[in-house]
C-alpha cells in the first residue's frame, strides 16, 4: 500500500514562538535591503513621468509669448520674428535661437529671452536710440550710433542732425568718422550746425545755417578742433579750415 503525503499548513500556536521571532526578522531584514531600491524605483517613476509632461506634452508647452519694450518693432513683429509655436514645450524653446531671430529686426539692439513658467516665454527688447537723420532718395533714414539704419522718415527728425553720407552703414569707414565727430562736438557748434557732411573719413565739414562752413578734415584732434573754431566763429569770415588745428586757415 503507497504512502500519499499531504501538505498541512500548522496552526499558529504551533509553532514555536522563537521561530516565529526568527521569521519576523527575516522578514524585516528583507524589507530594510529592498527599501532603498524601491525608493530609487520610485524616483525613476515619478522622474520618467515628469520628463514626459516637460518634454513631449503640451501641459508645459508655450501658451504666450510676451514681449517687452518693443516700440518701433511690433509686438506681432517680435512674435513673428521669435518663430515660436504655441504648444511648443517651453523646456525646448532654446532662448538664445530665439534672440537670435529677433535680433535681426532693424529697430532691435539687444535682445534677452527667458522663460516664465509654467506657459510664458518672455522676449525684453532694447531698441536702437536714434543718433542723426541721413537724407536718402526722398525720404530721411534713421541711425544709430553704430551706423545702422533703422528707421525712416518722411520729413527730417526736428531732434536729429543731419548727417550728409553716401552709403550710411555699420562697417562704413566715412559713416564711422562722422560719428565720432558729431559725437565730439559741443553745443556751440551742434546748435548752429545745418548739416556735417562727410565725403570721405578725411574729408569732413560743417555747415552752419548761416552759410559758414568748417573744414574739419578726418576725426583726430576733435577736441582742439572744436576750440579753434568755436573761437574763430563770428569773424566774418566764409570757410574756416580746422583741419590742421596748429595751422588754421580762412577765407
């Protein structure tokens, strides 16, 4: 006849209490090992799920675009220039792309763009500070103190001198020269100045409104140049030559 075993699970009482203890130890043990990994799991998880919702949904993704300090530019001008589409997940925007593209609108000099979370991008604009008004086919371009033409006009800027220049521009060597003489100038000569033409780097003068012009010559020596021809202003003469300040000639 063929022993059949049968497994029987023990009532608790019998089981003796030390082994019971040893087991709950154990038990506890295992808990302890395993919690630090459950933990970092835990992390991975909640990691994982929120480079998700940053990254690839649009629960984080670009609602608004606002910009500050556009004025000659248009809020919808910087926004179309920014190239930023709503939804976009605002993690992903690259600022410095961003600024890049906005940049390049003739009004702006500085851009910076930040994120504001949790849907807002923000473009700050500084635009160019008017510098003088050069007269071009009919109408008056706008520069700043670089050179670039940013703007145009109708009539001439009443608060802008005039600045004669062929091809007014940035990496202009003659636009360049006039600059810094018209920013060397004082009020004695800025005020009764018509225009300052510039031929040429070397070849600078100005234009008094009362017919007088001065031969300045090229942008050294502005402070000595000043000087003398503030000092020879009201002598009767025409053209005054300040372009050697040593030597000054006149007819």
């Amino acid at each position: 006849m063929s022993s059949r075993w049968r497994l029987v699970r023990a009532r608790r009482d019998a089981v003796p209490a030390t082994v019971r203890r040893f087991s709950q130890r154990a038990r506890r043990r295992r808990l302890r090992a395993a919690r630090p990994w459950l933990v970092a799991l835990g992390v991975v998880v909640v990691l994982a799920l929120a480079g998700t919702v940053v990254y690839t949904t649009p629960l984080l993704g670009v609602a608004r675009v606002r910009v500050v300090g556009a004025r000659l530019a248009s809020d919808a001008q910087v926004r179309a220039a920014a190239r930023v589409a709503p939804g976009t997940p605002l993690v992903r925007v690259d600022p410095a792309a961003v600024a890049r593209r906005v940049g390049a609108l003739p009004p702006v000099y500085r851009v910076t763009v930040s994120r504001s979370w949790p849907r807002t991008l923000v473009v700050r604009v500084v635009e160019r500070t008017p510098t003088a008004a050069v007269p071009m086919g009919g109408r008056y371009a706008v520069i700043d103190h670089t050179g670039t033409v940013f703007d145009w006009s109708a009539r001439q800027p009443a608060a802008l001198p005039l600045l004669k220049l062929r091809s007014p521009g940035p990496h202009d060597p003659t636009t360049a020269a006039a600059l810094t003489v018209l920013a060397a100038l004082p009020s004695g000569l800025r005020e009764p100045m018509a225009a300052l033409v510039a031929d040429a780097p070397a070849r600078i003068r100005l234009e008094l409104r009362d017919g007088h012009q001065i031969v300045w010559g090229d942008a050294t020596q502005n402070d000595d140049k000043a000087r003398v021809a503030l000092t020879l202003m009201g002598a009767g003469q025409k053209v005054t030559d300040v372009s050697a300040p040593s030597v000054v000639t006149t007819r």
